[in-house]
C-alpha cells in the first residue's frame, strides 16, 4: 500500500511540475536530420551541377549549342585541310627525289 502511495505521489509531482515522460526523439540518439557542413557542400554541389545542367538544355533548345558545335566543326575542318595540304606537298617533294624538312629528322 506504501508503494502504491509513493508512486502516486510522485506521478503527482510530475503533473505539477509539467516534467511528463516524454519520448527521446531520434534526432537526439543518431544525429538525423542535422545539416553539417559536408552535406551543405554536397547539397550546393548537387545546386551548381543541376544550374549548369539546366544552362546546356537552355542552349540546346534556344540553338546556341549549334553554333558552338559548328564553329569546332569548322575548326577541325580547317586542321585536316592544312594537314592533308601539308602531306601533299610532302609527297610532291618525294616525288621529285627531294627531303621535305618535315621528314629530315625522321630519317635519322
């Protein structure tokens, strides 16, 4: 009967001060839902990535990219010429029994 009395007592107690059991949230015990720095920096990474992404499909659709793309194709178009031009005039020069400056180190 003692017992019941005490712990009546301070079931009491603990209504009169307002410190009601209350469940240990798992935020506490595990860190969840806490924002640390690493994953600030993930998360602005994960921002940039998906700005510079949506930065290519704007171009894309708005065609900017072709022009970019046209422009590389020019430019390669150019090198191959140059290089082909330049092989040609190796070939003439070998044809007619002279060394181009281009092939002199490769005959050692």
């Amino acid at each position: 009967m003692a017992l019941l009395q005490r712990t009546s007592t301070i079931n009491l107690a603990r209504k009169q001060t307002g410190q009601a059991k209350r469940a240990v949230r798992t935020q506490a015990l595990f860190g969840w839902g806490k924002k640390d720095e690493a994953q600030e920096y993930k998360d602005y990474e994960k921002e940039e990535m998906f700005r510079a992404q949506q930065e290519m499909l704007e171009a894309r659709r708005s065609g900017k990219a072709l022009e970019g793309a046209n422009m590389r194709r020019k430019q390669v178009a150019e090198t191959v010429a140059s290089r082909k031009a330049a092989r040609r005039a190796e070939r003439e020069a070998l044809g007619r029994g002279e060394m181009p400056d281009s092939l002199k180190e490769w005959r050692g």
